[in-house]
C-alpha cells in the first residue's frame, strides 16, 4: 500500500495543480504600446529652420499656415520673407515684396522686360506683377519631398541674395518711369465785371 500510495499521491497533486490552474487564470499583461509623438507640423519647423539661418520671425503677422520672417543684412537692411504653406496643394511657398509698384507707369513694358530678363538669369524662383500691380519675387516647392535644414537654406539664402541684388535697379527703374501727375487746376476766380 505504500507503493500504491507513492504513486498515487503525486497523480493527485498534478490533478489538483491543473484544476487550480483552470480556475484561477494567472491574468497575462498586455503589451504596452508606446506611441510616438506627434510630428511636429511643417511650419513649425521651417520655423526652426528660419531662426537657424539668422532670420526674426514676426509672431504677430505669423499665423498657422504662414511665417513672416524678416533677415538682416550687414548694413541694417532688412529683407522679408513670407512663407505659406498651402496644405491643399501640397505646397510651401517663400515670397518677397517691397520692389515697388507698376501701377503708375507710363511705360510697363520696359520693367516687364527687365523682369523676364532677371528670370531667365536667376537660378531659383521668379518676379511676377500679383493683381495688384506690386512686383514680387517668388519660388514653390513641393512638400511630398522632405524639407531639410540645408535644403531650406539654400532656398532662403539664395532668394535674399537675389532679390538684394536686383532691388536696386528695379527701384531705379520703377523711379524713372513713374507717370507724371497732371497738375491740378487751379481755381478761376470769378472777378465781377466793372460796373458802369
């Protein structure tokens, strides 16, 4: 009988150990899934990249979708560039103003020229005359490609470059071709003729 239960005695501990096995499941832990954070959005980093290259941002003209930056110059000069980011068109664009305007020209067709000459010479971007007649200088680029530091800086630096370099001469044409404003009339002032 000792034998017998040497041999029973373990097959009943194995019975009972599963059945308390079967009713108290150990409760396994779940895998902790860690996300990532959220990608920063695209204009807050060209924002970064604007500060890194020297530039001002101007908070209170900046909003959501674009950045009004402002880059000195070793003069005290200051250019500004507008960047907008259009999510609709998969776009981001840098603009610069200030060149002045054709709307008071009395020849057009010599600014347009030099404008289109400049074009043809430069390597990124173009002028253009926007609806309400003010010259500005302008280049897209796509945001399905990855925008990266170097890359945003080649873009800004080079468009600053360019529009110094040709402000001059498109204010000095601008200034030579203004129309002149007819005088005004003078008043007649009606003399009573002599009595007799």
């Amino acid at each position: 009988m000792n034998k017998k239960m040497i041999w029973i005695l373990p097959l009943v501990l194995c019975v009972l150990v599963q059945q308390a096995a079967a009713q108290d499941p150990v409760p396994t832990e779940k895998p902790r899934v860690v996300r990532p954070p959220a990608p920063k959005p695209l204009i807050e980093i060209v924002k970064q990249y604007a500060v890194l290259v020297g530039a001002t941002i101007d908070d209170a003209k900046s909003t959501a979708t674009m950045i009004v930056s402002n880059h000195p110059d070793s003069k005290g000069n200051k250019t500004n560039v507008v960047i907008l980011h259009d999510r609709k068109k998969n776009f981001l664009g840098f603009y610069i103003y200030n060149f002045g305007s054709v709307k008071d020209l009395q020849n057009r067709e010599e600014v347009f020229k030099y404008l289109l000459s400049i074009n043809d010479a430069i390597t990124i971007g173009s002028f253009f005359v926007d609806t309400d007649q003010d010259i500005g200088y302008k280049y897209l680029t796509s945001t399905a490609q990855s925008l990266n530091q170097k890359a945003f800086e080649a873009i800004y630096l080079t468009m600053i470059a360019v529009a110094r370099e040709h402000k001059p001469e498109i204010r000095k044409l601008l200034s030579a071709n203004k129309e002149e404003k007819p005088p005004q009339a003078r008043k007649v002032t009606e003399e009573k003729p002599p009595l007799r």
